[in-house]
C-alpha cells in the first residue's frame, strides 16, 4: 500500500483541527468572549453570558467544559482547563426557601479568577467567588469551593491544598 493516501489523509485531518480551533475562536468572538492570542477552546465547550468571560494568552479549554459566566470569569495567560470542568460564577441565596421564593430571584453572582499557569484537572467544579492563585494545579474530580493560594497542588472533594510548589516546578 502506498504510503501518499496515509500522508494525506493525516495532513488532511491536522488541517482540519487546526480550522476547527480558529472556527471556535470567532465564535466565540462574536458573542463577545473576550481573548488573548493562542487561547484554544475545543468543541463541545459551553460558556453562557461570554461577554463577562475573559482568557489570558496560550490558555486552553477543552471539550464538555461549561462556563456560567453571568457574575464574570476570569482566566489568566496559560491555563489549562482539562476535559468535563464547571466553573459557576452564580448561585443562590441559601435562605430562599426560609423566604419562601423556591430559588426565583435568589441569584448571587460572585467572579471567579484563575490566575496566570494554572492546571485545572479533568472534572474539577469551581463554584462562585472562588480565586485560584498563580503557579497552582487543581486535582481531577476536586470541588474548588474556596480560594486557593499560589504555587500549591490542591485536590479533593471539599478542596485541600496537599503541598507547596517550589519554584522551579511552578516555572518563576
């Protein structure tokens, strides 16, 4: 079997991912997703209210990741957010049934900000309010439901900081 139908169907298929990713990016530049250059967001991703979303430069989303931006996101230069992520930057106010309002207007919105070089795992949900500092990696499946600082691995369900970076792993 030649070997020129394999290259070109390979040739063929990077092109195509490579389109796909610049398809994305006016998307979601048209519904006002604000950008930095190289941001990647991988298909099946779904950011409600994208005007109140921002990503830094060379940051990655990818597929079946949801973004409730309606209290604002945002996301710094090289993050990478993995696969299955929520990030919710609006929730409810945990008295509505005592006020008898069965979650109608009890929205509370609270930014979210992943700062520079952070790893988001495969699975993770931040919830409203949340600041993830520089430098950190956030385990896969974790619930990120308060802030974390720079240079630090955290995982689990509350979230724990498990250990600090050194500098070197955390790239400064």
């Amino acid at each position: 079997m030649p070997i020129y139908p394999t290259f070109l169907a390979k040739a063929f298929d990077g092109l195509r991912y490579r389109s796909g990713f610049f398809f994305c990016t006016l998307k979601w530049r048209l519904v006002g997703l604000r950008m930095g250059r190289s941001v990647q967001i991988y298909s099946h991703v779904i950011i409600h209210d994208a005007a109140r979303v921002s990503v830094g430069d060379n940051s990655s989303i990818l597929s079946f990741t949801v973004l409730f931006g309606s209290g604002k996101i945002t996301i710094g230069r090289d993050v990478l957010i993995a696969s299955h992520c929520s990030i919710f930057s609006i929730t409810h106010r945990t008295d509505a049934l005592e006020r008898g309002q069965l979650f109608r207007g009890t929205r509370l919105m609270a930014p979210v900000v992943i700062e520079d070089n952070v790893w988001i795992g495969t699975g993770v949900r931040i919830l409203p309010g949340v600041t993830i500092g520089a430098n950190t990696i956030v385990g896969a499946e974790s619930v990120v439901n308060r802030s974390l600082p720079s240079g630090v691995v955290a995982a689990g369900v509350p979230v724990k900081v498990l250990k600090g970076l050194n500098a070197t792993l955390a790239g400064t």
